[in-house]
C-alpha cells in the first residue's frame, strides 16, 4: 500500500480485501462506472479512486465512489497512521479507525442510540464491577456476533460506529469468538472513546450438547464434569475473553479451584476464593444467558442456581434463557428461583409461533401476579432470526405498503414494529441484528429508534402487521 498526495492507493491490496469480501459475502471488485460521474481533482485521479474503493470494500461493499473520496479529504491527516506497519490494527480496522473519534464524539446515529437505550452520566462507581455500567438498562439494539469468524472484531467496530450499543455473544467457539468481541471493546476503548461501561455486553453459557466436541481444545470444560463445574468454568473464560485488556489469574488455576471446591461435597461454598473476575476488579457482564435448557428440568435449574451465584458476587447484572419454547418449563424457572429470568432470547418463527403462548408471561401487564402485582419490570423479549425467519412478513402487502409510506426499507419496518413491542401490553423488546452490511447497520439502528419513540405509527398500522404476524 502506497500514499498518494495524502491519500491511498491500494496497489497491492489483495492479499486482504479477498479474505474480508468473501467472509462477509461483498462482491468481487468490479472496475466501477459510477466513477465517471464524479469530477476528480488532480491530487485524487481515477486509478488511485478506484484502488480506494477496492480497500474500502473490505468496510463496506455498498461505499459510494463519493462517499470514498470525502472519507479520504476528511482523514488524510491521519493516512500515516492508517498505514503504519507497526500497527496492531488489521486493514479494516486501520480504515474504521480513522472514522472512530468523529463517530464517537459527534456521530447523530450514536448519539439518539445512547439516548434511546437511556444511558446516562458517570456518577460515583459502585462497590461491584456489575453496578459500574452507565447504561441503566438494557438498550434496544444489541449486534449479534454469531457465525462472523475471524472478522466478528472488525464488524463489530464498524457497528458500534454506527450507533448500537449492545453485543451479543456465547461461550460457543463453533459459531461465536468471544475473543473477537474482546478486541472490540478494547479497541473501542483506546480509540473510539467507548469505555466498557458504555457498551451492553451479552453472552452465554453453553451446554455441552451445542458446542463442538471434535475440537475439545476449544471448550472450557470437560465433557463429563457436572454440570456447575461446566458452567462456572466457562464463565470464567468468558470474562477472560470480553476483557483482553484487564490482569486475570490464569484460567488453568481458576478452573482447578473450581473443581476442587465442587470435589469436596456438603455444605462447601463452591465459589470461595474463585477468582473469576480480574485483580483490579473491573470485569462483568451486563447479561449472561442459559443457551437452551438442558436435558432435563433438574439440570437446569442446577445451572441457574450457578448463574444466580454470578448476580450475588456482582460479576452480572442480569440473567436470561434462550431457546426456551416451552411455558412450563419458563414458569418452573420464573417462579421456583431466587431471580427469576429478566430476558428471553427466542428464535422469532412461524414453527413456534412466534411465541405467542409466551409473551403475555412476559409482560407485568398481561401477567401482574408474577411480577410484583405489575410493579416489577417486564422480561425483555429478544428476538432473533427476525428478518431471515420470516420472508412471507417481509414480502407482504402491509408490510410494504407502510415501508413505501414511510421511506423505509421492509426490513426497517418489522425492526420497528418489534422494538415498539409488537403493540403487546407491556412488553419490552430488544432488537437482534447480525448484520455484515454498512448501510443496513445504519438502517437498524434508525429503525429501532423511531420503534422505541413510538411516534412513527399511524392509525391501525401496528395492528396490521401483528395480524401478518399472529392472524389476529
């Protein structure tokens, strides 16, 4: 890569660009028209142009030709860096970080994100590393991580650029890297002014049956160990990988303390002197989440007993369920626990009917006995497979009607009509998009705010799409 009067010529960039383009399925570069239509100063000619938008594909296939050349005029200043060998930073990231401070500071999608989601201020920090988050609650936009392999850093930067707030992961090495999202958040730490605080994390624990025994290197815990034992040493791993930039006891010596408390039986507290957390005593997360249930009811509730220890050490602020469709075993957990579940993460499909049986159980609304006489806050409902689920939504006739009514995409449309609670008394939603696409991060993030204000509705349009949806 070579610098050009200040900006980039990407003579060699292939070694890279094909990588990142096949990962998140951009085209294969194509000499582009379009740039015939744009009047090219001297310093800016049409070969070095171009070259710029091969590289800026590996950000985003959809970059205009224009939007390139103004990146380029706003940030040459910074080319040095961009290209420093010494780097720690891949191409992509060297490309997104040029444009971090900017969008951290003054970006108008981050700024309504934080204001949707409720953040607020730096006051006095807590005595656990759970209480430190300035985000009071969870926001209504989280990005899912799962199936971006080696490019889950890189993607998830470029969606915190964009404005969301939230990540979701798992402790599941065959479809998620933790350690990826670590290097996220480090890097939007040192270089986007996005402190850990200021970001939702997510994960979850899961169980043996979903992870990938042909690689057992890659798993925490032992396949035959019990299943606390199985639990706590993934979380411990999990606070490991979220937090790359934090001092840890070694996780070898963690988990033998781990196995060594469970070994000894009765009334032994099998958390004592279990250093999950970092020395300094920073590392938590925001949510941590049982994948699915487990094989049977008994062993369930023995992994949330684990997990509700998690919320009492104030390494978590709250703890969920995912992948559970079946109501008994939600109220068995919801009303035999000492915390009940405060979010499920259900896949959004027409073969468990869109849940329907479960979301007035949600809801303090439509269920006040079980939330406190209806004082209690609600379950937050999440969603996920919203938009590839569910093609007949996307292609119906109300659907699209009120998107070309709007100036929406169908995609932003439903994004919306969820966050907005899907008009269900009480119910509270939080968005899940795994997005790869540039543009269509900015679109979720617009979408999700407009569902949250609630003002983006007509008369009776909320209630049309839920009969697509529910036959109502």
């Amino acid at each position: 890569m070579k610098l050009v009067s200040g900006c980039f010529l990407a003579s060699n960039h292939s070694s890279f660009s094909s990588t990142y383009a096949s990962e998140a399925h951009a085209p294969a570069c194509r000499k582009d028209r379009r740039a015939e239509k744009y009047r090219l100063p001297p310093i800016l000619p049409a070969s070095t142009l171009l070259s710029a938008r091969r590289l800026a594909t590996v950000v985003s296939r959809r970059t205009s030709i224009g939007s390139v050349d103004g990146l380029i005029r706003r940030y040459s200043h910074l080319s040095t860096k961009l290209i420093n060998p010494n780097s720690r930073l891949s191409p992509p990231h060297r490309l997104i970080r040029s444009m971090s401070s900017n969008v951290a500071s003054s970006s108008a999608s981050g700024s309504a994100a934080a204001s949707a989601s409720g953040s607020a201020s730096t006051t006095a920090i807590p005595s656990t590393p759970a209480a430190r988050s300035r985000l009071p609650s969870i926001p209504p936009l989280l990005y899912g991580t799962a199936w971006k392999g080696d490019y889950t850093s890189d993607l998830t930067i470029l969606a915190l650029s964009h404005g969301f707030r939230g990540i979701d992961t798992a402790g599941q090495r065959k479809h998620y890297r933790e350690d990826h999202v670590g290097l996220a958040l480090s890097t939007a730490r040192s270089e986007m002014n996005l402190d850990r605080q200021d970001i939702w994390v997510q994960s979850k624990f899961t169980p043996r049956s979903g992870q990938d025994w042909s690689h057992p290197e890659l798993i925490p815990f032992e396949e035959q160990e019990d299943v606390e034992v199985q639990v706590r040493k993934s979380f411990a791993a999990s606070l490991r990988n979220l937090h790359p930039w934090l001092e840890f006891e070694p996780l070898e010596k963690v988990a033998a303390k781990i196995v060594k408390n469970h070994n000894a039986g009765g009334a032994s507290d099998e958390d004592a002197g279990v250093e999950y957390g970092d020395r300094a005593g920073e590392a938590y997360l925001d949510s941590y989440i049982l994948h699915s249930p487990l094989t049977t009811l008994e062993r369930t509730l023995k992994v949330w007993s684990t997990m509700e220890s998690f919320v009492q050490l104030g390494l978590v602020r709250q703890i969920g369920l995912s992948n559970v469709y079946d109501t008994e075993i939600f109220q068995a957990i919801s009303r035999t626990t000492r915390i009940p579940p405060a979010i499920v993460q259900n896949r959004w499909h027409y073969t468990t009917g869109h849940d329907v049986a479960l979301l007035s159980l949600l809801s303090p609304t439509l269920s006040p006995n079980d939330f406190d006489n209806g004082k209690a806050p609600p379950v937050v409902y999440q969603p996920f497979w919203s938009l590839t689920g569910n093609p007949n939504l996307l292609s119906s006739v109300e659907v699209g009607d009120i998107a070309i009514e709007k100036g929406w995409t169908v995609q932003q449309v439903v994004y919306a009509f969820l966050a907005s609670g899907m008009n269900v008394p009480g119910l509270k939603v939080t968005v899940l998009s795994g997005t790869k696409d540039e543009r269509h991060m900015a679109e979720a993030v617009k979408a999700v705010q407009e569902g949250v204000r609630g003002e983006c509705w007509g008369k009776g349009e909320l209630d049309r799409i839920r009969r697509v949806v529910y036959g109502e």
